[in-house]
C-alpha cells in the first residue's frame, strides 16, 4: 500500500523571506495612506482656509455664529466679526469652520 504524500518531496524550502513579509509591507502601505495622509491633507485645507481669511468675508465659527470678518489682527490671530449692525465679536483664528457666500443662502433658500 502506497501513501498519496509520498510522491511530494518531504523537505520544501520555505518562501523567501521578503515574500512572509510583503502582506505586512502592503498593510502598512494602506495606514499611511488612510490614517496618516487623510488626516494631514484635511488639515493643510483647514490651514490654507484660515490663512486665507481677509475683511468682508462671510465666516461661520465653530459655534454656529455667522458673521462677517471685520478685521484681523496685526499677529492674526484674533478676528473680529460683525454679527449685526452694533454687535462685534473678537474670535481666534482658529475658531472659524467655514468660509460662506452670501450667494449660497440664498440658493439654499429658493430650494426649501
């Protein structure tokens, strides 16, 4: 009686060894690529946005206020925004989510 496993050769070498580890190299890949570069992509945009903001912009804080950009300090910053016609609020820089148009209100509003 003959076994089937015979015919293999009993001692295979195994895989070289930057094969065992390419999957890892991959994955590794994909983290840099999803949790590193994303995250830093996102920032550089919020970090051009801010740099950005000059007088008479149409600004949404991170508190839901909407104003308009009424000045910025010498060091930038502060903010100062005019929310209604005697209301000024001094913000940081930092503060501001969104830069808006007046024009998107609007389109917003014709919808609805």
């Amino acid at each position: 009686m003959t076994l089937a496993f015979q015919d293999a050769p009993a001692n295979q070498d195994p895989p070289p060894f930057y094969i065992q580890f390419l999957p890892l190299i991959v994955i590794g890949f994909l983290f840099y690529f999803i949790l590193i570069r994303g995250p830093r992509r996102e920032q550089q945009k919020r970090d051009d946005l801010l740099k950005s903001l000059k007088k008479n912009d149409r600004v949404v804080t991170i508190g839901g206020i909407i104003g308009t950009v009424a000045n910025v300090s010498a060091d930038g910053k502060e903010i100062t925004l005019k929310v209604d016609d005697n209301s000024r609020i001094k913000f940081l820089r930092s503060s501001i989510q969104q830069v808006t148009n007046g024009n998107e209100s609007e389109e917003s509003a014709k919808k609805t």
